[in-house]
C-alpha cells in the first residue's frame, strides 16, 4: 500500500516523523509518498482533499471535517506554546485594531486565535510564517503573528512582544491550545487508521528513545540550523499530547471548534 503523507520540515514534526518515512521502523508493508511544505500550503490542500495523510492547522480542522478524520497521534497541543504578537517597538493592545498585521496563512490556528483576541482587527496581510519577522523590520506592516522557531529569534532581532495569543486562548478557555493535528482521508478501511495511528505514535516512540539526539533528517531541513534553537522547538511542541490527545487534548479540540463557531457561523462538531 502507498499513500501521500504531508508535513512540514519544521523540526516537531521531522523529529515525530523521520523514523516512519525513513523506515527506522517496521511500516508494515505501507510506503509513503512524501511532501514537505508550509502548514498554510498543507492546510489548502486539505481544503481540496489533496493528500491521504496530512498535518493541519487545527485552525482549518471545521472546514475539513467532511473529507477527514483526525488521528490521535502526531499532532501539537499544550500550554506555553501559542503564538506570540510582536512589533518593531512597544504598544498597547488597544492599537492593534488599526495595525497592519501580519499572519501566517489564513486557515492557521495562529489566526484563529488572533482573531478571538482582536476580532475587530481587519488589517490583515497572509504570508508564510518564515518571512513576517522580516516583514516587521522592514516595516511592511506595524505588527505579526509568529510561529515555530521564530519564537525563539525575535528577540535577537530587537523585536518585541506585544501579546502572547497562547497565554490569552489559556485564560479565556482553560484548556490548552491545539495548535496542530494530523488527518487521514474518510472512507478507507477503519484497521487502517489505526495502524497508521499505531505507526506514528511508534515513530515518535522511537525519537523520544533517542533523544536529545537529532536525526539528520531534522537538522537538513530546519529553518534555524543552531542544534540549540532545534532542541528549543521540540521541547516545546513534541510532548505527551503528541503521543495520544487524552481526554483533555479531545476537550481542548472541542474548545477549539466552539470557539470557530463563535467567530464565524455554523453549527461544527467534532
């Protein structure tokens, strides 16, 4: 058996991944036809049914439910790991409703979640996510959303925090914050979701076992090369929700698709 499998080259997800499509495990006869690409880029596809396997935004999950089923395994969820505001100099949280800002992708959680702190913010320019701290500096627009690694680099760049978007989706709804997950295309036999569910979470075993040690398949296709920063970004996205929601990862799902409800229209339910 052969499937499209997509995530992005960002290091929690070729650290959940490498031992899968690198055959580092048994795959049980399965073979995966592989595509790194952007989570916005992978969130499109999504949208149009592109691949049989596929990390998402959790931002996008309502509007793929029909094609999709999400997997227990392989995804990013937990608490201090949101995406942060930043701008060229301090400002106050009431200015932003008039910014231009910055976003990375339209489907995103990040933008999901700027948009329940700031829903009357109408200024908004989509990008990849690698090219908004460079937005800012240049001064293309007054203030961006950042994800992944740039988290641990603002800072060195004289960038500033307006707001944490994690910590503030914490306070208004307790749970923590899906960030991203992992669908496989309905309709295929149910031992397969399982097996493909049992194979990443096996995948990810076997980093874990490994660890901190960083598979070349990790650093060749980071976006920030520095081993520290790399260990940074697992820490903090790879973690026991990676392994299997639970009870309080599916709530936080829940929360999540409540909380499209609100901003846009429709009844969603997972």
């Amino acid at each position: 058996m052969r499937f499209s499998l997509g995530f992005s080259p960002c290091p929690n997800d070729t650290f959940i991944f490498d031992a899968l499509v690198n055959k580092k495990i048994d795959t049980e006869g399965i073979e995966f036809d592989l595509f790194l690409e952007d989570v916005e880029t992978l969130n499109q596809w999504a949208m149009q049914g592109k691949l049989a396997i596929s990390k998402i935004s959790y931002g996008v999950l309502p509007l793929v439910l029909s094609q999709y089923e999400l997997l227990d395994a392989g995804g990013a969820l937990g608490k201090g790991v949101g995406p942060l505001l930043i701008a060229r100099k301090p400002m106050v949280p009431t200015a932003i409703d008039d910014c231009r800002i910055a976003i990375p992708g339209e489907r995103t959680t990040a933008h999901l979640l700027f948009s329940l702190a700031f829903p009357k913010a109408r200024q908004k320019e989509f990008m990849v996510f690698s090219g908004i701290e460079d937005a800012v500096l240049s001064g293309a627009v007054d203030c961006g959303v950042i994800i992944h690694e740039n988290r641990f680099t603002y800072q060195q760049k004289g960038l500033v925090k307006i707001l944490d978007l994690g910590e503030f989706w914490e306070q208004e709804t307790g749970a923590p914050i899906p960030l991203g997950g992992i669908v496989l295309k309905k309709g295929l036999d149910p031992t397969f979701s399982k097996k493909i569910n049992d194979l990443i979470r096996k995948s990810l075993e076997y980093a874990f076992s490994h660890y901190p040690e960083l598979p070349e398949f990790v650093r060749s296709h980071a976006q920030e090369m520095d081993q520290r920063v790399m260990r940074q970004h697992i820490d903090l996205y790879v973690n026991d929700y990676s392994l299997s929601l639970g009870e309080d990862g599916k709530k936080a799902v829940e929360t999540l698709l409540q909380t499209y409800t609100r901003i846009h229209t429709g009844a969603i339910s997972l």
